[in-house]
C-alpha cells in the first residue's frame, strides 16, 4: 500500500498519474509510480494488472460545442 498521507490515487482511479514517482528513467522513457502504474513518455500506460492505457493527450479531446 501507498506510504504517504494523503494516500496516492490507486491504479484504477481516473487521476492515477497524480500518484508519486517511485523510479524515473528518462533515457528508457518511463517512470513507475507509488500505484504500481508505469507510465511512458508518450502518455502511455501499463497497469499493475496488466491492462493498457493508450496514449492520450489534451490534444486528443474534442471541444464541446458552446451552449
């Protein structure tokens, strides 16, 4: 379980990515977080059990048309 207070999102929550860094390698373009989640530098996600994220960027949201 995760040591800090407050506790890190779990790897299942929508803002996972917010939880801590555990280990950065950015010359392998990856960092594993306090979840279990390894998180790639194209936004990319492996979970700790093993289900995938794709890449995902702001860019790849489509605006709401204005009301």
């Amino acid at each position: 379980m995760c040591p800090h207070q407050p506790p890190c999102p779990s790897h299942n929550a929508p803002d996972r990515d917010a939880a801590r860094t555990l280990a950065a390698r950015p010359e392998q373009g990856w960092s594993l977080l306090c979840n279990g989640v390894v998180l790639f530098e194209d936004t990319g996600e492996l979970l700790p059990d093993g289900g995938v994220i794709a890449p995902h960027r702001p860019t790849d949201l489509q605006a709401s048309p204005a009301a």
